[in-house]
C-alpha cells in the first residue's frame, strides 16, 4: 500500500471527506452551487473578460439576491427614520440644556466656595 492510500485510509481524513460531501449535500440542496455555477457561466460568456473577476462574482452573485419587500412597509421605515431623526434632534437640545443647567450649578457651587 502507498503512503498516500494510508494517509486517506486514516479515520481523521475519512471523517473530513464524510464532512465534505454533507457540506456539498448542504450546498447543492440551498441552491448555493447552482448560483455558483449561474454567475460563473455569467463570467465564461463575457466576450471581454472583466480585469476583476472577484468583483464581477461578487456583483452579479449579489444580484441574485431577491427583497420581497413592499411599498408600504419600506414607507412606514422611512417615516420611522424620519421620526427617530426629529427625536434625536429634541434629545440633542435636551442634552444641551442640562449640560448648561449643569454648568451654572458648578459656578454657583463655586461661588459659595469662595464664600
């Protein structure tokens, strides 16, 4: 027996290609390998290949990705951003005013030192 057939008869290395093929299992069965295979036939049919196929994966895998989100629910997110926005703006002036109120408490405190 070859040192290479030992070396894959080993219970760590069976276990990793047991590993592997349920990884693969789990891909093949999310659909990853499909959109895998999808954007790299995008990429194989470019008549001008990109400079930066890493990007252009990245782009055109991204553009898979489907939002099922409706009108009305992306408005009601608007307003509400809208609405924490007008909130942080009364809290900053909240803010402001305790911190002046906080300084000319410790003027007065001060002042009653020196007294």
């Amino acid at each position: 027996m070859l040192e290479s057939e030992q070396l894959l008869n080993t219970p760590e290395i069976r276990l990793n290609v047991s590993q592997r093929d349920e990884f693969r299992k789990y891909l093949e069965k999310s659909g990853v390998i499909d959109a895998l295979a999808k954007v790299l036939n995008e990429l194989y049919d470019e008549p001008e290949k990109p400079i930066d196929a890493i990007n252009f994966v990245k782009q055109h895998f991204g553009g898979l990705q489907t939002v099922d989100m409706d009108s009305d629910y992306i408005s009601d997110l608007k307003r509400r951003i809208i609405d924490l926005e007008f909130e942080a703006g009364d809290l900053k002036i909240k803010l402001a005013k305790k911190e002046e109120e906080n300084e000319e408490y410790k003027e007065k405190l001060n002042e009653e030192k020196a007294e």
